[in-house]
C-alpha cells in the first residue's frame, strides 16, 4: 500500500517525522496506520513529550475559541522538540504552572485506546473542565453513551459516567490521536445531542486528514441538529491510499523459547489510588473525573513515582502501561528520573517491518494479563536497548498470565520484570 500525503497546516511547524511515521495496518476496513513517535502508544518516548504535546493541542483550542494566544505557547512548543529531560521537565512545569482559563468549563471525552492519555492531558489542562474516556471494557451496567467506530479493529465505544455528568448545556470536546474521516466523532456528537443536547462541540486531534467531502459532513451535522463544531489539530492535509490493505500478517509475534532467567518483582501502588467500580481506579477518568480532583492524581502520581523509582535497578528502563490505562503509568513514568522511556500495549494488530522509515520494527502478541479473552500487542522493543520494564496494570493478575511477559524480557535481553498493580498491599518479590 502506498499512501500519498498533502500538508495543509502545521502550525508549530513541527517536521512530520516528529509527529508519526505510518505501517500497515492488519483490518480489511483500513489497510494504513498513522503511528505516532510523540504519543506513547506503539513507540516508546520520553514520558513528559505527550504530556507536553496534550498542551500544545489544548492551547490551539484555547488560541482558536478565545482569539488569544496562550501564555508561553511559543517557549513550551521549543522545549517539546528536545529530547533532554531537564528541558523537558522545564516545558511540562510551564504547562502545569498556570491552567487556561475556560469559564464555559469544557467536558473532554478521550477515544480510547490510543487517545485515553492524551485526552487527559488535555484536561489537565483546563481551567474547570471535567473529564471522561471511552472505554471497551465490559462493564455490568448500561453506559449512558454508546457508538460505533466503523474502520477499528474493535468498534464498540461506551462512556459509564452517571447520567448528571452530561445533564448540562457545557461545551463537549473530543479528543482523538487522528481523525481520517470524522465518521466516529460524529457518532458520539449524534448519541450525547439525542440524550443530553447542547450547541457545542470541538474535535481536537493530533493529526486531521479529513477530505473536502468529509468537512461537509460536518457542516450537515452542524446544520441538521442547529450545533457549532469546532476542529483543531497541531497537523492537518489529505491522505490518498493506493493499494489493497492486509488481511493477515506472515510476522512471527511470539518470542524464542526463554534462554535465561528473569527476575519478576511485583509492586503495589494502591494505597495511593481510589478503588471505584469491577475492579478499576477512579483516576483514569473512565467513570468521569472533575479539574478540582486534578492535584490529588498529581500527588498520587508523584508519590507512586518516588517510591518506584527507588526500586530501579538500571540506567535504562522501560515502562509500559495496559491497554486504555495510560495516563497514570505514563505520569508516573515521567516522574522515575532519567534514562526512562514509555509505551503502552495495544488491541491493534500492526504489520512489523524492520526497514529505514518504517513505524513497526518488532512486535509480539499475547494474552492481556488482565483478562485473557482479548489479545495485546507490543512492539518497537529492540535488543540489549534496556536493563528493566516496569509493567504497569490496573488490575491484579496471575503469575501464569505474567507468563508470556518474562518469555518476551528474555528474548529482548531484559534482567528485571517490575509488575506495578493498583491494589493491595506492600512489595513482594517472585
């Protein structure tokens, strides 16, 4: 498959290489992914660059809708370009330092998987803003939204807030990595404006490659249920895909037999977190969470990360967050000193390709720890590139489920598997 790119904006003029790089995607209904170098989903980055890219997308939002422009907009936009973490840290202080002000208090909806951290990020952000993310969890009890996203590989998005998160007439924004068509904001704008109408509504995203075609989607959508639709992104154009996609890959995604051993040691953070509904925290923001609950993740976070960090047996170090939970292990991360870089594990089947310029050079599946019915994926680990992975899961999991993960360390050259949960108590090692 070829795709054929037209840049139309780019307002930080930041080069395309530093936003995403594209693979073949495994889904007959779209044969091409985007993957982003700056998100921490499929690649590992600094923990602190999609933090401080969350900003950046929530001051376009801010610059567009109040015709103002941000206070160090330009000086946090330069420090997102370095790859130094003092640098870094300097640019997410910035951002932390002083939230916009948005007195219409915006509710932000997340995507999930890929944009559960990015849309929390944007909220952070935010002066009196809710937040909440799609999740595709399974749940015993009825969302109070629900909508199709047509092209994934896994359509079904559902929101669990109680039904007073939406009973107002406050701004939505949703928040999405990319938008190609626009097709599944449109569902979730059609489900929230029969259940609980308002007049506005924003798309932000990362990349928006939408056709003259599908902007006139918008513009009926907006005419149809008499609402305003506001999109921005930090990289807008149109993409033409020539060539049929992938139906299956030929890739091998499972490890050599383990050649050495791995030592597993098991941490708990779950003292510092609120246990909510089936098993979750509340933090994540998948049950809804408010601006003034921001400060408690902030030390609960911050808390979670000194502790961790003490237990860091190498220089290099890995960390890797589950699925739609991202954010959490992603701000931990980001506060486990230097030499540290973060991803998360995936439900989307990438082709891999070890070749100059291609997004996916490795990967391996593998049954989530968590729940052994849905397949995860990881990838871009290279060999001998770490000392230690501090896996982070939301719930508990069996030694047995943790498994495939020490088969993987041993074929990446990793000594230490550190395995963070978010309830019980106190450290053991296995």
């Amino acid at each position: 498959m070829k795709l054929e790119l037209v840049i139309s904006d780019n307002p930080h003029s930041i080069p395309m290489d530093k936003l995403f790089l594209t693979a073949a995607r495994v889904n007959k209904n779209r044969g091409f992914l985007f993957v982003s170098t700056v998100l921490g989903k499929h690649m590992p980055v600094h923990p602190l660059k999609p933090l401080i890219l969350s900003g950046l997308l929530a001051m376009e939002y801010f610059e567009k809708t109040k015709a103002r422009i941000p206070d160090k907009k330009k000086t946090i936009a330069e420090k997102f370009l370095q790859n130094d973490h003092a640098i870094l840290e300097e640019g997410y202080s910035l951002l932390k330092n002083k939230k916009l002000p948005f007195p219409e208090q915006p509710i932000v909806i997340g995507f999930a998987e890929t944009a559960t951290a990015l849309a929390h990020g944007v909220f952070d952000c935010m002066e009196g803003a809710s937040f909440i993310h799609t999740t595709r969890e399974r749940m015993e009890k009825e969302p109070v939204l629900a909508f199709e996203e047509e092209h994934s590989h896994a359509v079904s998005h559902q929101c669990f807030a109680s039904g007073s998160f939406f009973s107002n007439d406050r701004p939505v924004v949703l928040v999405d990595d990319e938008i190609t068509t626009g097709k599944t904001a449109i569902n979730i704008i059609r489900d929230i404006q029969k259940k609980f109408p308002r007049k506005e509504y924003a798309i932000l995203s990362i990349l928006d490659w939408r056709s003259d075609e599908h902007k006139a989607a918008f513009r009926r959508l907006e005419e149809e249920l008499d609402i305003n639709v506001t999109t921005v992104s930090l990289l807008s154009g149109n993409i033409k895909a020539i060539g049929a996609p992938l139906e299956k890959s030929s890739y091998n995604f499972h490890p050599n037999e383990r050649q050495n051993e791995i030592k597993m040691i098991k941490h708990d953070a779950g003292d510092q977190f609120t246990f909510f509904s089936s098993s979750y925290i509340k933090e994540t923001g998948r049950f809804g969470l408010v601006d003034e609950e921001t400060s408690k993740i902030d030390q609960a976070c911050l808390s979670t990360a000194k502790h961790l960090r003490a237990h860091r047996t190498g220089a290099r170090t890995l960390c890797i967050g589950t699925g739609e939970f991202m954010y959490i292990p992603m701000r931990i991360a980001a506060g486990m000193g230097g030499g540290v870089l973060y991803q998360s594990s995936t439900r989307s089947p990438v082709h891999p390709n070890d070749r100059e310029g291609y997004a996916i050079t490795s990967g391996y599946t593998f049954k989530n720890p968590e729940d052994q019915e849905i397949q995860h994926f990881l990838y871009n680990i290279p060999y001998d590139a770490y000392d230690e992975i501090f896996y982070f899961l939301e719930k508990d999991a069996t030694d047995a489920a943790l498994e495939p993960l020490l088969n993987i360390c041993s074929d990446r050259g990793i000594k230490v598997l550190h395995v963070v949960t978010f309830f019980g108590r106190g450290d053991a090692d296995v």
